[in-house]
C-alpha cells in the first residue's frame, strides 16, 4: 500500500463501538507480505476497506507503505485513524496499545493468544493489557479472537480468508469464540441471509457481548441477531442488553455446557459459565429464543430475520404444502415443540375447496398436491383463518409455481410466513433471491421450516411474557409474623416467614417437653388424623438423613416412641403438625446465583428434581404472567393437571407464592437461599410441608424432606 499523499492531522476521537465497527482509518500493526503469517492474512482481508489502511513494521521499514511506528502511520492518514488492528505477540501488545492511544486512536483489535489462557507469563500479559486499556482509555476486542467483519462496509478484521466473499445481510452474529462467529457467518451465507456484523468475543478483556448486543440495538442494517455464549461474567448487565435489544429486535441465543466440558472450556475461554439451564431460562425470560445448536440457531434467526410476529401466549401455525410426506414431519415436529396446527373454521375450509379437489386435507396442514392455479387463494384462505397467527409454505421446486409471486399476489402481508423448499441448488437459490425481495425468509428443507416456524412462536411468546413486566414483584419483607430479619432459622421459624407471606402451611406446635408435646398431639388430633413429629434444630437441615422425622403419629403411644428416637439423637425441642393430604409434591426455592444474582426455581419434588433437573428458573423479581407460565415449562406439568384422579394445580396461587418468595429474598440481603421442599400441590391448594431459610454467612446447603 502506498504511503496517503495527503496528511491528516489526528483531532477528532469516536466513543463507544462506532471506533471499532465505523472506522473512518485503519492502522495495521504487524502487517506482513509474508504468505501464511497473520499479518499478511490481516492484511489480505482488510483490503477491500474504502478508508486508509496503514500498514506498519518496524522490521519491514523503508518498504513501500509500511511505516515504521504507529506514530508515523497516523500521521501521514489522510482521515482520522480510530481503529488499531494488532498482529504482534502477547508480550509486544500493551506497549502497543499505548502506543496507538497515544496518537489518537480509540478502539483495537488484540488478535494474538497467549494471555491467561495459556498460564505463566500469560497471566502478566494480560495484566498488562488490562492496565494499559484503562490508562488510556482505549477500547479493546479481544484477545485470542479471529476478528470481525462489517460486510456492508468492506470491513473485514479477519484473518480467515473465507471472509471475502461474505455478503451483507441483516443479522447480526455475537460469538463468545472466534471460530464460532465465522461458522455462524457462513452458514447464513449459504442460507441466503447474510451478515450485518460478526464478532468474535475472544477472551473478552475489554469489549463484551453486552457492549455489541447495546450496538446492535441502534444499529439500521441489523434485523435480527444471533448470541453464542460460552461464559457469562456479568449477569445482570447480559440480562438487560438482551431484554434492551429483544424489546426491538429478535434475539436467538445458544448456550454451551450442556455436558462436562469443563477441562476444554476453561482452556479455551478461561472460565466456566454458571449452570447451563439457568443461563438459558433467565435469556428467554429476558426476551430471548433459545436453541439448541448452530443449526437450529441459523434456522431460527433466518426465519425471524423477516416478519416479527405479535406477541402471543400460543402462536399458532397454518401449513400449507404441497407434499404429503414433508408436511407430516413438518406438523410433528411443530407438535413436538408444542407449537398448534388449530383445525381451520369451516369458512376457511370453503374458499380451499373452491380451488383444491376433495382429494386432500384440506384442514390444516392443508396439502395442495401438485401446486397449480389458485395456489394464492389457498394461500389467503389459510393466512386469513381467525386461528392462525403464522403462515407456514412448502413445496419442492417446480416450474408450474412460482412460490415468492403467489405469496405476493395472496396478499398475506398481515401474518409473518416463511418458506421452506426442496429441489436442485439453483432452484433453491433462485428461490431465495425471489422471496427476498418481499421480505419472506426461505429455508431448505422441511425440518428446517419447521425449526423457523417453532421459533418464530417461540419470540411471540417470550414478547407475550414480557408485556406483563411492569408488575414485577418487588422486593418486600412481611411487616407482621417473620420476626427479625437473621435467624436461626428452624422450621418453625422459616414456615412463621411464610405464614406472612401468604403461603399456606400445615397447622402446626412447637414443643420443648413431653408434656407440651402431647399438648400439642391433642390438640392437632382432636377431629381426627395423624401428625408428623419432627426434630426441631436449626443447626440440622438434613433431618430425614438421622432419623429426624417421624410420620403418621396417630396415638399417644406412637407419640411416646417418636419422642424417644428423637431425643436418642439429641433433640430437645419438636414440631408436631397435622399430616397433609396426599399430592404431587414440588420443589420451590430462590437463591442468589453467582453469575445472575437473584433467581427463583421451580421443579418437581424429590429426587426426581436431581435426577432429571426437571427444573424452570426465572431472574428476579419476576412477573405475575411470567411466573403463571412456569409450571408448564416442566416435563412432568401432567402431572400438575388432574393426572389419573391427582389434583389439580392452583396456578394462580403458586405464581403467588412464586413471586412472595422472591420478594422476601431480595428484601433481605442477610438470606442467602430459601425453599420449600416439598410444596405439596393439593386439591386445596399448595400447601409448604417444609421450609429452609440459609443466611448467607452460612453453608448453602440442600434440603431433601419428608412428605
């Protein structure tokens, strides 16, 4: 590159992100002509930027437009330099970092490895880096990431080379790894939606996936935009980037760590995220679709690219296809992901029959057959069914049907629909190129529709959820009944907590002698039934492990021997309570969460909880809707609903109890965790057969408890 003729002098600096993603100047800073070096890859990939690229060397001096410092570079730009891209080695990156700070750059591209992630004198370089980015206050990308890319600007930090041929697109692409936001990135190349922005995070020293996802909420070339998470470190700032950016743009996410990889992810990112499934509840209460790898996730984001439906609690699918075959696996794996195919109204079914023979169902899915004239009025018939919010399109390719020409002419507008088809590349491609024009996103094949069609119900929902956050339970401590705000904390104590609360618990005394024991025995018994009799110690949470619980006390004499196994094992007080009626019993707990603070879980009771982690989680506080919906998000929720003659779930009562437990955690900052194990859902209600209340200068222990 040759030296710019006209020199500028360096006045101006950008804030934020526009330094880095709107570069008005590039320097380069280890720039190569060498093949296979980084800096000549850099370099290759940043060539097709229409601003000044400055290419520095200090070994390659007195070349043809490579310049000897960064000084010199900037100095000799005829625009402002913002953006520092570095190909130089960990140990040689702070010096250079104040180096371009020092001469009016605002933002940098830190490429290389070798920082904590490798250990040793790793952990100083990035130390070093650390302190050199806050003294000058420059913006750091990076390190050990492959770059970037802004394809609708020619700007491309990348030292892949398949980054060329990226075209722009509307989604935007935040990847925790490098590698990850270039496989995101030519997947939806080839899925015919293109790029708006990529980033790889790397170890994230300075710039973070909050910072990108608060730009891509402002940014106008992005429509939708796809989150790969490895690590969270901060929580609550992740959370309200996301809520921030879904409330205007739909936002997919895909979390790792479903399974051990703990040794290869703390090698590669340096830390480990939290719990898998919190990080994934509380995004998709934040607004997020969550899924559950990179396919799904390009599918999901293609087909939310287009149209945003309205919020709804259940959007429902109308499915047109003109293949039998494909348009089963379509609805089953819509059925599977509980998305309705609603039969359609029979005014519906009418303007159908009008075009197609009775030799197809025509109800929904509605099967065409071999598409032919009158294939828009099916169409419109199907989109403008009261029952459907979706409008769902398959066909392999043929050249009886133009499938973007009769979306058009159905005039569907109303009602977001995506299209899936099949046949030879060329078909598909010209396919894709058609629909774009009306704003119809194309997938191929039928699993595919169906993945974008199932995420599409599934941002309704989360936008549906969201609309009632404005009643979010705040932070309250009962006024009356919870005594102090620290413990110790003993059953009795942790259900009074809950008594002021408003949830309800077993009728209950509290003895410290035989006499006030069968007392309290008669009392509990006078019209009839049989009581639990329970050690009662603070120090002691895992009482059923010792021996500590006693059930089914129906006489005086059953008393007597509960009383003295309990006092074998050291007791000197009691809780005696009426035995509950029979239920499906759950687990409800809120606990401050290290990586998103305050989070309340929802599961079923037992082992079965540890077993299958069949658990929903939500942030706090939490609102009244989002908290009715979480029963439902469990794997067991039959059970909940009057299984075999079981009783049936007071939603609105646990939603009640949901919100109170969360509140009474955030308003008192002494309670590290509190649950109810087993919250037995009744046919009178949810009653708490057990509480544990943790102040947080205690061991967070579990509770596993008697029925």
């Amino acid at each position: 590159m040759s030296a710019p003729a006209a020199p500028h002098v360096q006045t101006a600096v950008r804030t934020g992100l526009s330094a880095l993603f709107e570069p008005r100047g590039i320097v380069l800073v280890g720039a190569s002509s060498t093949p296979g070096k980084l800096g000549a890859a850099m370099a290759e990939s940043l060539a097709a930027f229409g601003g000044p690229v400055l290419h520095v060397n200090s070994r390659a001096a007195g070349t043809p437009g490579v310049f000897a410092g960064i000084a010199e570079a900037v100095a000799a730009s005829p625009e402002p330099v913002d953006l520092a891209v570095l190909c130089v080695p960990a140990a040689a990156t702070a010096e250079a970092l104040r180096e371009a700070a020092a001469h009016g750059v605002s933002a940098a591209l830190v490429c290389a490895g070798g920082f904590a992630e490798a250990g040793g004198a790793g952990l100083e370089h990035e130390a070093a880096v650390r302190a050199a980015a806050a003294e000058a206050g420059i913006r750091v990308l990076g390190p050990n990431t492959s770059g970037f890319f802004v394809p609708h600007r020619d700007l491309r930090a990348s030292f892949v080379p398949g980054v060329a041929g990226l075209r722009a697109g509307s989604v935007g692409v935040v990847a925790a790894s490098g590698g990850v936001n270039h496989v995101l990135a030519f997947h939806l190349e080839r899925a015919g939606v293109g790029v708006s922005l990529g980033v790889g995070i790397g170890a994230g020293l300075g710039v973070t996936a909050p910072d990108v996802l608060e730009y891509l909420a402002e940014d106008e070339a992005t429509a939708a935009v796809a989150l790969h998470l490895e690590t969270v470190a901060d929580g609550p700032r992740l959370l309200d980037a996301v809520r921030r950016l879904s409330a205007r743009k739909p936002v997919v996410a895909l979390v790792v760590g479903r399974n051990d990889v703990s040794e290869f992810a703390q090698s590669h990112t340096g830390a480990l995220a939290t719990s898998w499934r919190t990080t994934r509840a509380v995004l998709r209460q934040a607004g997020a679709v969550v899924v559950d790898d990179e396919t799904e996730l390009v599918d999901a984001v293609t087909a939310l690219s287009g149209r945003r439906p309205a919020p709804r609690e259940a959007a429902a699918v109308g499915l047109v296809t003109a293949q039998a075959g494909p348009g089963l696996i379509i609805a089953d794996h819509l059925h599977g992901a509980g998305v309705p195919l609603p039969r359609l109204a029979d005014a519906s079914q009418r303007a159908i029959a009008e075009v197609l023979p009775p030799l197809t169902f025509q109800a929904n899915p509605v099967d065409t057959g071999r598409p032919g004239p009158g294939y828009d009025r099916v169409l419109r018939a199907v989109a403008q069914d009261p029952a459907v919010d979706l409008l769902g399109i398959y066909a392999i390719t043929e050249p009886v049907l133009d499938l973007a020409a009769a979306v058009r002419d159905a005039g569907v507008d109303g009602v977001p629909a995506v299209i899936g088809v099949d046949g030879p590349e060329g078909d598909v491609r010209r396919a894709r190129e058609a629909a774009a024009g009306l704003g119809v996103p194309v997938l191929a094949g039928p699993s595919a529709l169906a993945r974008g069609l199932a995420a599409l119900a599934a941002d309704a929902r989360t936008q549906h959820l969201r609309e009632g956050e404005d009643d979010g339970a705040a932070a309250r401590w009962p006024s009356d009944g919870a005594g102090p705000l620290s413990g110790p904390w003993d059953e009795d104590r942790a259900k009074g907590l809950l008594d002021a609360l408003g949830i309800r618990t077993p009728e209950r005394r509290r003895a410290t002698t035989r006499a006030e024991a069968h007392a309290a025995f008669a009392e509990l018994t006078r019209s009839g039934g049989a009581v639990a009799v329970k050690l009662l110690d603070a120090g002691v949470l895992h009482k059923t492990e010792i021996g500590g619980v006693h059930l089914g006390i129906d006489s005086a004499a059953r008393l007597d021997a509960a009383l003295d196994a309990l006092e074998a094992i050291g007791a000197s007080a009691f809780l005696l309570e009426r035995m509950a009626e029979p239920g499906v019993d759950l687990v409800l707990g809120a606990r401050w969460d290290p990586v998103f603070g305050p989070v309340v879980v929802l599961g079923l009771g037992g082992i079965a909880t540890e077993v299958y982690a069949d658990v929903a989680v939500r942030s706090l506080p939490v609102s009244r809707r989002s908290a009715l919906a979480m029963p439902d998000e469990l794997a067991a929720r039959e059970l909940l609903h009057g299984f075999r003659g079981g009783p049936e779930l007071d939603a609105g009562a646990l939603a009640d109890a949901v919100r109170a437990l969360g509140g009474a955690l955030l308003a008192n900052p002494r309670i590290a965790e509190a649950e109810i194990n087993p919250l037995r859902v009744t046919q009178n209600g949810p009653v708490a057969l057990d509480a544990v209340v943790i102040e947080a200068a205690a061991t967070p222990l579990t509770v596993e408890e008697d029925a």
